[in-house]
C-alpha cells in the first residue's frame, strides 16, 4: 500500500437531510498516500520498454509537421476534452457540442451540460497554454485550471477551491460509510498538494511515468469537491508539455481511458495499492494507442484538407492569395463555422469572409446549416464525420 488508512467517524448532522437508514454516526477509512516528490521508482524491463514505445509513439505524433499546425493541435485537444468529460458521465456528441458552440457564438442560449464540456475545454487549453510553460507549478495555477473547468457547472463557486471536507468516491450520499474510495481527509490535503507541485516540478523520471504517477496521486488526493478527474487529466498534459514530450500535439489518452472506464479505475486502484508498475504499464499502453490514433487522425484530417483545396480549384478558383484558401487552413479546429469566428481566425476583412464562405459553399467545402441569413452557420464537409470516429477511438474510416 503507498500510504495508510485513518479510521474516522462520521457525525449525522441534524440540520441536513438525510433518509432515516443514514441519521447515525457510522465509522469509515480514508487513504492517506505517501508523497510522491523524489520518491524512487524502479521500473522492471518490460515495462520500461513498454514506457519507451509509449514515448516514441508521442514522439512521431509530434514530429510531423502538417501545414495546418495550430488548427489541428486545438482539434485533438477539443476530442481529449470531450472524452474526459465524458469519463465523468458528461455525455455530449461531437456534433451536439459543435452545434451548440456556434449557437453560443452567436449570442444564442444552450445547455448546461454542453456549457460544462466547453468549460473543460477552455480549461484544457488553459493548462497547456499556461501551467505547462511556467517555470514551476504552485497550487493556485492548478486551482484556476480548476476554476476554468467549473465556471459553466452547476457549482461554479468551488472552482478553484481546495475543499476542507472529506470527500468521498461511490457508496451513497449523505455520508463516507461504505464508499469505494474515501480520499485524505482535509487537514491532509495542502502538505500533499504541495508535493504534488513538486513532483510536476521534477524531470528526473521519464516523462510519462511522471505523468502516470503525477495523474494517480492526484485522483488520490482528490483536492476539489467535484471536477477532480477532469483537472487530474488536464495535468497529464501538462507533464508532458512542459517535459517537451508532447509540445505539438496532445496524445487524446481519455478517448482510451474512456473507452473501458472499470479498467481505468482499477489502474488507479493499483498505485494505491502500491502494483505502481501494473498502473504505469496500463498508463503507458493507453498513451501509446492514443498516439497512433492521433496519428492516423492528422494524417485523414490532412488528407480531407487536400480534398477541400481541390474542390474549391475545380470550383471557384479564386486567387492564390484570396481568403478561401486561408479560411481553408483553419477549418480543422471549427466543424461549425460562423463567419466572425472565420473573419477573426483568418484576419481578414468581413467583405472577404463572406466572398469566402460563399465560394467554399457553391464547391461544397462547407454546408449552411439553416436557410436564414441571420446568425447563420455552416457545417465543415466531412470533418465532423471524423471527429465522432476519434471520440470513439475508432481508426479513421472504421466507423460502423
């Protein structure tokens, strides 16, 4: 076991409500880890290969060099997103969000779950684009990718709050008795959250046993009242960010994660239990497919962009340097396109836009999704088609 179990009890509050099976004081264990920081690993040769072929498949992903470079980093960071959420029971399709996030650009109201997906979006970008290039890493920069996630949930104001209650994973409720995993108690939390910072902090592992032990440890602490697997998988990213590892694209690994989720949670179950090996094998083999997923995803996504530049050749033919074929450059990071969204991605003038988006349409790049000029948005041909098969973990063209 990597730490040890506290008997507490459990005081029924009168002042809340709580069926009459759970009005008594009833005695439960919380998991107090040990710290991870400078903690040694020891890594049996098979499973050392196993984290070396996990790495070389990151590697490759993030080696190739395709002309759409920022466009198809945030698509792959839009699919890991929607997957983590999903992971948590937010369950949205690809087409549903991407719908739904036009509708919102345009001022237009949608649901909370949606709203809650696209804040673990903003979220993921945020610890990418910010934690992951700080020089260290403290509590409050992990607490406001906390408080990004959470800022369209029904509880926005715990975002970025580190709880001083016990929390508890599963069972019931209104009390910690008989849950399947009841994480430090609080007066625990800061000193372990604090090593944590210290252990992402650290390069003298390789970069994705650092993330696999970093991920675990925090689910372990499980700092937040709610929103802790998806910060906890946002940090994945940021370990392999900051190690140089993944510094182009992020290898979706919750798209693997989510696909056998009981599998998932035994892997954690492992490093508590001190199989830290097993977890990291586990860890490393998801990552290792989410590479080459990600992979075939860049190479397919490439190749439907050759098929929109041809068919707007053969079409339009517009000018070597007319806003179509800029607009074309970022399609892969909005399935659904507005044309303000298209003017400030391509930074060019609304007159140019709308000459754009009509040419794109007359060859059949991009579809309008309503027959109504105003707040119109148009759907990318082909693209969305691919997203769902990636969310699914499916290869590319493998959709049944």
């Amino acid at each position: 076991m990597r730490g040890e179990k506290i008997t507490g009890t459990w005081e029924w509050d009168p002042a809340l409500y709580a069926p009459s099976k759970y009005r008594r004081a009833c005695k439960y264990e919380a998991f107090v880890p040990d710290r991870i920081a400078d903690a040694p690993i020891d890594l049996p040769g098979g499973v050392a290969g196993v984290v070396s072929d996990a790495e070389h498949a990151i590697r490759v992903l993030n080696a190739s060099s395709p002309r759409a470079l920022a466009p198809l980093a945030r698509l792959l960071l839009r699919t890991e997103s929607i997957a983590s959420s999903r992971i948590e029971g937010l369950q949205v399709g690809v087409r549903q969000l991407a719908r739904a996030e036009a509708r919102m650009e345009t001022g237009a109201a949608t649901g909370s779950t949606v709203r809650e997906v696209l804040g673990n979006i903003d979220a993921m970008e945020l610890a990418i684009e910010q934690a992951a290039t700080s020089q260290e890493i403290e509590i409050a920069q992990v607490c406001e990718i906390h408080r990004e996630l959470m800022a369209y949930s029904p509880h926005p104001h715990i975002g970025g709050v580190v709880r001083t209650d016990q929390n508890w994973i599963g069972g019931n409720d209104y009390n910690p008795c008989g849950a399947d995993f009841v994480p430090p108690p609080p007066e625990y939390v800061t000193s372990l959250f604090q090593d944590l910072c210290g252990a992402i902090a650290d390069e003298s592992l390789p970069p994705l046993v650092q993330a696999a032990i970093v991920h675990a440890q925090f689910e372990t602490i499980h700092p937040f009242a709610d929103g802790n697997g998806r910060t906890g998988r946002a940090l994945i990213h940021v370990v392999l960010r900051r190690r140089g590892l993944a510094d182009r694209y992020v290898p979706p690994i919750s798209v693997i994660l989510a696909s056998d989720r009981d599998a998932y949670v035994e892997g954690l179950t492992e490093f508590r239990e001190d199989r830290l090996q097993s977890w990291i094998e586990r860890f490393a083999s998801a990552a290792a497919r989410a590479a080459e997923l990600a992979s075939a995803y860049l190479a397919a996504t490439n190749k439907l962009m050759a098929e929109w530049r041809r068919m707007l050749s053969e079409g339009a033919a517009p000018r070597a340097d007319a806003a179509a074929w800029a607009l074309i450059e970022v399609l892969p990071a909005h399935p659904i396109i507005t044309a303000p969204v298209a003017a400030a991605a391509t930074e060019r003038s609304k007159a140019a836009i709308h000459q754009a988006m009509t040419q794109l349409a007359d060859c059949g790049v991009i579809e309008p999704l309503s027959a109504s000029k105003r707040n119109r948005s148009w759907e990318v041909a082909g693209l969305l088609d691919l997203l769902e098969s990636l969310e699914a973990g499916q290869a590319p063209g493998d959709r049944r």
